[in-house]
C-alpha cells in the first residue's frame, strides 16, 4: 500500500528510492570492475527490501552484525551469511541452529581462546561450521595483525579442528577519520595488502585459506586494485551519510535517508526553529563534529529535499531539534517556517538514524511512499 | 515467564527491579513530602510494568513525549495524560481519536501560531482539549518567558477560544548542565517561580489557570519549596543513570538500568578488552563528556553488578564496545575477562541507552529475570 509524503507523520525516516538504487549501482559496477564480489553489510538497512535490491543488482550473500540479522534474512531466502563480529561461545547455539535449517551461515573469530571454543562446539555437535579470521590491518579495534604469530596458531586451531576455514577477513575502520584521496587509496591498500599478506603466511604454514574479505565503503571506493581479494563488504554505501560526505566519497546528491520532520515552534531572539525531530529521531551521532563540516545533529533541507544552506540541527533533546539558520537573517523566521511546516534533515550517520525507526518510508520515483519495516534489537 | 540472567544472550538491558522500586518510593515521598502531585514521564522507560509501579506509588498520572506513547498508556487504563510536546497541528486528529475514545489527554503549546491551530481544530470539532501554556525557565528550549507579552496573547486565544486552559507548565533542562547542591537549588527555586509567576500573570488578566506543572529529575530532587505548583513533571528518576551521578542527585546504588554484555576478544597490547555491546546497545549518548567524570559510553561492572573502578567503555561502534580499565594492570587481561564472561555496563543516559532495546529484562529481588517490552518509535 503506497501513500503520499504530505499524509506521512512526523519524525519519519524518509528513503529516497532512486538514490539508493543508484548508489547500489554504484558499488556493485566498482566492485565488478575490480574483479571481486561484494558482499553488503546489512547493518545499516536492517530492511528487507533494501537488501533485496542489493541481491537483485549482484551483491553475493551478505554481511550481518548480529544473528538476528542472519535470521532475518535466511527467512528470505538469503542464505549466504557472514556474521562479522567476533561470536561469543554463547551464541554458537544460535548459530548452529541456523546452519541445520539450511543457511550457510559462516562465523568469526581473533583469538586462540575463540577459536578453541568454536572448535570445541564444532566437535561437539558434529557440525563443520566455516570460520574466518579476523586481522587487524589498521589499529581501530579487533583482529590480529597480520603478521602476529598467533595467527599461524588459530588458523591451525581451526584447521585441525573439525570446522572449515574460510579465510580471512579484515575492516579498515579508520577510514572514517579521514578525508583526502591520497590518505583513502593509501588504506585502501593497507587494508588489502595486509589482508593478502595474512592469508599468504596461513598458505604458506600449509594451511588452506580460500577467502579474503576485505572492506569498508570508504575504502571500497577509493581503492586501485584488489588483486588477492575475493570479496568486499560495505554497508553504508547504501544511504551514505554527512560523515560519508565529509570523508569524500560521495556527494550530497546521493544521500539516500532523510527525517521528515515538523516545525512545533520558534525562539526567535535566537534564531531557533523547534522541530519533532531530536535525538530519539535522529540518534546522538555526533560523527561529524571532528570532520571537516560540523553538522551538528544534522543538515536541513526543504520538504522537497533541497538543501538549505548553513541551516542545521544545533541541538537535540529527546523529542525536540532545534535548527540554527546560520549566517542567514532571521527576521521572519516564523513566516518562513511557520508552526506545521516540514522539513528534511540529513543524518551524520545512516546506520544510527535508520535504528531510532521501526519503519522506512521509501519513496519511488513517482513520489509514492511506501513502508518498509525494519529490524530493532538483537 | 521468568528465567536467570545467565541464560540471557547478550547485549541485553537489564532494570534491578528493586532498585527501581526504591527510586519510585523516593520520589513520590519527597513530592508527597513537598504537597504537589507527581506526574512521572515516561518517555524515559516506555514500559508498562514500570510505568504500573509508578501509578502504584502514587503517581497522579503521566507524561509522555509522543502520542504513541499515551495511546500505550491509555490502552491500560491510563488515562490523565499531558502531552509535553508542543503539539504539531498534524497530530491534532491523533490527539482528538484519543479524546474521542475517552482519555484525557492534555496538549501544549508556546505560540500564538500553535495556540490558534489548536483553537481552530477545537471549534471545528467541537472538543474542549485541554491545553497547557508553556512557560520557558532557563533558555534551554522552547516556552515563553514568563514576562513575554504573548504569554497573555496565548492564554487569551486559548480561553476565549472552545478549549480549557489547564495551566502552565515548564521544564528547567539546563539542570542537567549542573553539579552541586546550591545551583540546583536555585534552579529549582527559579524553575518554580518563573512557572508561578506566569500563572499568576495569566489569573491577573482576568484567566482562569488552574495548574502550574514544572519539573526535571534533579531540580525535583533540590527543590525545597513548591509553593504555588500543584504537579511535577519527572522521568529519569525512575532508573537513574551516569549523568545524573554526575549531577549528584544519586548514589551509584540507585542506578537500576545497564547492559549486560559478553566478552568477545581482546587486544593485549592496548589493554582492550572487546565486548558485543557497542553503540547500538549503549546508543550514542556522551552526556557524561562534559561532566565532571567522563564515563566514556558506560561504566563497567561486574555480571553481578559490582563496581570495577576506572573500568570504562572507551570506544563504540555498532556492536563492539571496547573497554579500558584506566590504572589497572593489564598482564592478565584475557585470564581476568576471557572470552564469554560477562560484564554490566551503566550507561551515561537511561533514556536513549533503553531506546535501543525492544525489551527490558527485568532482575527481581529472588534473581527472576522477566522480560518487559518497551515502545519503539512513534
């Protein structure tokens, strides 16, 4: 059942449907172009058809951050799943209740201690789960570096074991800090060498390491070349975002999600407009306030989308946003925005926006709006 | 159904249900204490267990922050309901089919714009809403100054416009900005004669203005007169959390929210140790980074809820949470927190850190865990 935006109440989560379908293309004509498959990280949509357009375009299987993610999108048929965080023992239960339904669900670990445990589970229930192993190839958070002789140790845990190793695995998750072409296709190749490297020095210990998986989409788009890599996961390429827009990668034209959201009121000896639309619709992402642009909470744009310049979301409480004009005068603040009119606000970051929501409204081409559910918690 | 903490998968937001007990029964004494009505918000749990135990207590009625939030509240039983949102005119049918069902919900609003939206839809559909002025203490938001001429221009429209005029209302938000005893009395003490004074202006002009509602979790904590208010308004109280630590309205043994979460991994070298709660369980709230003891995204305690000093969540993306212990020794950081142990994380702000979660689960006193679900959305 399709409606119209003007019908939409407020805050909503607005998806505009022709710009995700051309960034989608975007990533999947690069990573063909490259030579390797991609795998987007659903964690950003959580949506079911937002993941079915990246399947239909090409997109090989997919990415979870959590298992209910995996469940989710089994259930459609999408069974080609690679849970990409480091599982606790806890949940291999979960994990192995999703393979004997049929998904070919493949885990994660970094550690020897990970890697006994799942060893220890495989062994137990007789069940050749496939495994990566996580390197760390730029210092931001998890993995073992690729040349850390532990390495050698869980790839022959895991080998010697009764699971399958599937390969390795990295993130370059620092290419959210930066912001010039030079310093991305530099990590672009850091990321991919270090990963090669690792699952070159497993071979050479005479350990089978079929996959490389690399990827984050500011990486993914500034990359020169991925020989040695077989796949590539990003997620937030779908959307993009102020923060993705700050690094580089893409332009503002592209942004695909948007709150709708409605002026309640004005405080105008400081140039305020109060909107429905604060942190509970917008999140408390503040990954643009160490970036080039500041955007606040976020950048405001006319109900059409149009993006008004300087205008942004300065402060947040839970259900109240309160939008600064800049440098623009502010005489007739009220007549130009007055109680009940609308307005869209670009988010710093997509994937913490889209979670304050249960729905999507995607709108088509043909200025239809229809819902899309999503996924919220674990 | 109930079940033990050690069967929970992880992240999970745990409520110790007689903490909360205790930090209803506190408040609702110290209002009773005080001669004024309590009229808790529950935007901060959206949880209809909780909220039951507050109107058990005493509570006369409830705040909310959406509409869904009282359709909730109303389809058990609920039914004195403000609205402390300046209500867009586009939710006014939404609040109208809730009228119409029997609840009495009051509406806000601070302008002659929204006042005269209202009236219009009032008259229209013949309904008497009852409606709230509301009255700006301390420059944090929206509201009318208390001396502002349209003050009387709003009160005017509503009275002689086909609705109630309930009273005044105000929240003194910038209490949150604070850290010690004296300022917030005297916030608490302007919050309650600016709101007073107000009413007063309003009777003066020949209106009737029955109510003055005021409140915030930490000015109703350091209030030390009410004279002249007949409710206040408060919600995180109900949990309590980092910020409010900080503040110095409680003690860490009032805190009744956290996170449970699993160790998944560790980085030695930097004394990391990586769990599965990051930012979309803890939300990205950094409330405490200007406080007087930055928590980072949580402080980490024990599974059994015991303090670990200087233990804190440094860094967060989606689903890792990575914690640093401060001065500790880190040598046996993977034998101390293996991989699968569990640990609790207080959050920095209850409200957005419950937002992330579809459920409570909540700890009895006999160490019962059941499971409360909470609203998401709008």
């Amino acid at each position: 059942m399709s409606t119209l935006i003007t019908s939409l109440d407020t805050p909503a989560a607005l998806v505009d449907v022709p710009r995700m379908q051309r960034n989608i293309q975007r990533m999947q004509q690069r990573m063909e172009g490259l030579g390797v498959r991609l795998r987007p990280h659903v964690k950003t949509s959580k949506c079911l058809p937002v993941i079915h357009a990246q399947i239909a375009a090409g997109a090989s299987g997919v990415t979870v951050s959590t298992l209910k993610e995996a469940e989710h999108c089994f259930s459609q048929g999408i069974d080609d799943v690679l849970y990409a965080v480091a599982i606790a023992p806890g949940k291999l239960p979960q994990a192995l209740a999703l393979r004997r339904a049929g998904c070919n669900l493949s885990v994660l670990t970094d550690s020897v201690q990970g890697a006994r445990a799942i060893v220890a589970f495989a062994r137990e229930h007789d069940e050749a789960l496939p495994v990566w192993i996580e390197v760390d190839c730029d210092g931001h958070r998890s993995g073992l570096a690729a040349q850390d002789p532990a390495l050698i140790d869980v790839a022959r845990i895991l080998s010697e074991g009764a699971v399958q190793l599937r390969g390795v695995m990295t993130h370059a998750g620092s290419s959210y800090q930066l912001d010039n072409t030079e310093a991305l296709q530099a990590l672009a190749e850091q990321e991919r060498a270090l990963c090669v490297h690792a699952a070159e020095r497993i071979r050479k210990a005479g350990i089978a390491c079929a996959d490389v998986s690399i990827g984050s989409t500011p990486t993914a788009l500034s990359a020169q070349n991925l020989d040695g890599v077989t796949e590539v996961r990003a997620g937030v390429y779908v959307f993009f975002d102020l923060v993705m827009h700050n690094i580089g990668v893409c332009q503002t034209e592209e942004l695909a999600l948007s709150v709708l959201t409605t002026v309640i009121g004005h405080q105008l000896a400081k140039g305020w407009i109060i909107t429905d639309a604060g942190w509970m619709a917008m999140s408390r992402d503040r990954g643009t306030q160490r970036q080039r642009h500041d955007f606040g909470y976020g950048q405001v744009c006319s109900e059409a989308g149009d993006w008004i310049d300087g205008a942004r979301v300065t402060g947040a409480n839970q259900e109240h946003g309160i939008i600064t004009l800049g440098d623009t005068c502010h005489a007739d603040l009220a007549a130009l925005f007055p109680i009940g009119s609308r307005l869209r606000i670009l988010p710093n970051h997509a994937c913490a926006t889209g979670a304050q929501f249960p729905h999507y409204h995607a709108l088509d081409a043909n200025g239809a709006v229809h819902t899309w559910s999503r996924l919220h918690g674990w």
